[in-house]
C-alpha cells in the first residue's frame, strides 16, 4: 500500500468502533514479536493536558540526548501527527509517509489474521495505529517512548507497555459512557496504568486523588508524586497559555521521578525541552488580522482552562466564537464556560455523523443571550467569522479536535504543519 491506501484502509476499521478491551492489542504485539518491550516507556492518562505533557516530557528528554518517540491522541490536521519521532537534542517530527505506509502494509496482514479468530475480533482503527506507533519505535530503536492514552487507561490499547512512570495529569468528567459517570469511577479506570514497580506523578484533586493512591498502593508503585493545583513551574513553557503552567509541573515531576530511577537528565535540558515543546490544537496562536486562536477544549474543565487563557492574554478584545462539538460532550458545561467571552458565536457542526446539531448549540446561545449564526460547513462558518471579526479582535475555534481538522484547508499552511516534514 502507498500512504494514501493506507489512510484509507484505517478509515475502514472504524466501523469497528472505539472498544475497551486488551485481547485484541495483546494478540498483534504477540503475533509482531513485541514491539512494546524494546524500549523504556513514560504513559500519560488524564482527562485534560495528557496531550500536553507527553510533548514536553518527550521534548525534554530529546534535549537531554536521548532518542525519543512520542504517540498522540487524536491528532489534528495529520494522522502522522500521532507517531513522532525525535532525534536526540532535535525537533520531533511526524513519520514519513513511506515508513506509515510501509509498516501498516506489514501490519495489516497480521490485523486480518487476528480478525479471524471470532472470540476476538477485528483490532480498531486506534489499535491498530497504536501498533504501528509501536512497530516504528522498536525499528528506530528509540531509548524511550512517551506514550499518551487514547480513553481511559486500564483497557486502552497502549497499556500493553510496562511503564517505568506512569502519569495521570488529572480527573474530570469526561466520556462518562465509557468511564463511568463518576469522579472516582474514571479515576479507577485512568489508574489502571499504574504497574508494579513503577513511578506515579499526578495532578489530580480528591476525590480522584484517593482512588490513584489507593491502586498505587495496591499495585505497588515504588514511588508517588502529587503536583498540587496552582504550583508554578521551575522553567517556562514554551505552549501558551496560562493552563500549560500546571502542565509543565507536572512534566517536570515526570523528569524528577526520572531521575530518581537513575536517568540523567540536565537541568539545561528540562528548560530547553518545555520551551521548545510543540503541540497543535492547543491554545495554538495563528498570527494575522484578526489573530485567530485554535483550541481542542471539548469538556467542562478544558473549557474553563481556554477562558482562563482568554482573559488573561485577550481581556479587551472582541471574540468570535467559532464552535463545533461532538453529541457525547457536555455542551452545557463547555458553553457556560465559553459563550459568556463571546461578542458572537458562530455554530457549526465537525463533518461527523456523531457531530452535535448546530440548533443545540444555538439554544444554548439563545439561553445565554448570545448573538449566534448556524452555519453547518466548517469552513463557511469560519469565512463568516472572518467576515465580520474585526481586524484587532480574535477569533476561537473550539469545541473539537475534529472541528480543527476539518479547517486545516481554510487556515492555510503555517496552521495546519506545526511539526517538521521529513
């Protein structure tokens, strides 16, 4: 397959869904020979900032001279996003699209042969991904791989790996169909990455945080690191935004614990990692008149994090809220937490059957009394927003990280290619 079939061989394994449960990914790294075991391994759980720190934990350990793959979950403008790879003291950049096409062309035959078995089925279109990732890290003989959780922890497809520390930035209510509907329900399910011997860090806040003490004790993790709310980092990120600082604490925590177990990492290299850390999607700035802000926040606390970050960099501009989510998000809590920044609102769906209806969104601005336009295109309803956003004003897109990738044409290049092309 070239890169494009295997895109399009990916896309058929989503009618496969989105399935809690290890048989499948056990049964591909077995028939692969275990990819998963040829390195040393960091896992990030957490409802919000898992994306964040993986980036500045992989950072920092390039700049520290290791070589360093890094997995994604979801990526934003390109899949390749998902499987980075960075050279030591360099950048991270996407895998080429030769090797992507290449190794899933080797995977899928061992993917077909798994499906066959009945009692398990066929991998999903994220297990698969994850397998490659994997398949990828062990052939560039990578030292470690900072691995971010897709859902949950306990039965998400990367937590094959056998962590040395094992992240759980924090707990909200998220994916509550999936997790349970409970804060200490989704912290049990998060602190299923927590394995015997390794390092916990967390940022979490009862009653969360008893549930990740509890199974740390129980497992046996050899170490446990809270980061309390409000602390300030050491060294400064380089991602904007004032919720990348608790963020950043919590990936140098990761390094600390690191470094307890006997890795060496320079303080030079801590400050030198988090300032170069890069990340699409997350209060990424994309400079022009008006400048426009491009955040994936698709829950309550995220959302509260973006409106945070908003008054404190934007607090006398006029905002245009261009917003789109999927149905199985709390738009109630989102909205509340967004809509009140807005001058205007423009309504759009994410082009995905499980998109929530513009009119929903519309409702809630009528609640709130906030002007809304429904426009159901992306990129329509983004030209509408630079139509009528002044040029010192900003507009937000927000309220997905498919609604993002859907406008990677309309923002043009510079958005749309945060990392290095190889």
């Amino acid at each position: 397959m070239d890169f494009a079939g295997s895109v399009a061989y990916l896309t058929t394994l989503r009618a496969f869904g989105w399935r809690l449960d290890l048989s499948r990914m056990q049964a591909l790294c077995q028939r692969l020979g275990h990819p998963e075991r040829a390195f040393r391994v960091v896992h990030v759980a957490g409802t919000n900032g898992k994306g964040s720190v993986t980036a500045m934990t992989a950072s920092v350990l390039a700049y520290a001279g290791y070589r360093v793959g890094s997995y994604f979950s979801p990526y934003v403008f390109n899949v390749r996003e998902r499987v980075m790879l960075a050279e030591p003291g360099q950048a991270p950049e996407m895998i080429p699209e030769d090797d992507f096409a290449r190794l899933m062309t080797v995977l899928r035959e061992h993917v077909e042969a798994v499906a066959s078995d009945e009692s398990i089925g066929c991998p999903t279109e994220f297990e698969v991904k994850t397998a490659l990732a994997l398949m990828y890290y062990r052939e560039k003989a990578v030292d470690w791989a900072v691995l971010e959780v897709g859902l949950g922890g306990r039965l998400d497809a990367t937590n094959v790996v056998d962590a040395e520390v094992a992240v759980i930035t924090n707990i909200g209510l998220d994916h509550t169909d999936r997790l349970g509907d409970t804060l200490e329900a989704i912290a049990g399910e998060k602190a299923g990455i927590i394995k015997p011997g390794c390092s916990v860090v967390t940022g979490a806040v009862e009653p969360a945080l008893e549930v990740i003490l509890e199974t740390a004790e129980r497992v046996g993790a050899s170490s446990f690191t809270l980061v309390p709310p409000g602390i300030t980092p050491r060294h400064t990120p380089g991602l904007p935004g004032a919720y990348q600082r608790i963020n950043a604490a919590v990936a140098e925590a990761v390094v600390f614990a690191l470094c307890d177990r006997g890795v060496h990492v320079r303080d030079s290299a801590v400050a030198e990692g988090l300032a170069l850390a890069r990340l699409p999607g997350r209060f990424q700035i994309v400079d022009g008149d008006p400048v426009v802000i491009l955040d994936g926040a698709h829950n309550t606390e995220a959302a509260e994090a973006l409106a945070t970050a908003m008054r404190e960099r934007y607090p006398d501009q006029s905002i245009t809220l261009v917003f789109g989510m999927m149905a199985r998000h709390n738009l109630t809590g989102v909205a509340n937490a967004l809509f009140p920044l807005a001058s205007r609102v423009v309504a759009t769906q994410p082009d995905d059957p499980g998109a929530l209806p513009v009119d929903r969104i519309a409702d809630d601005c009528a609640r709130m009394g906030v002007p809304c336009t429904s426009i159901h295109s992306p990129a329509e309803a983004f030209a509408e927003a630079l139509r009528i956003t002044p040029a010192e004003g900003v507009i937000v897109v927000t309220g997905s990280f498919y609604l993002l990738g859907d406008l990677k044409d309309a923002l043009g290049t510079a958005a749309a290619r945060p990392y290095n092309e190889t």
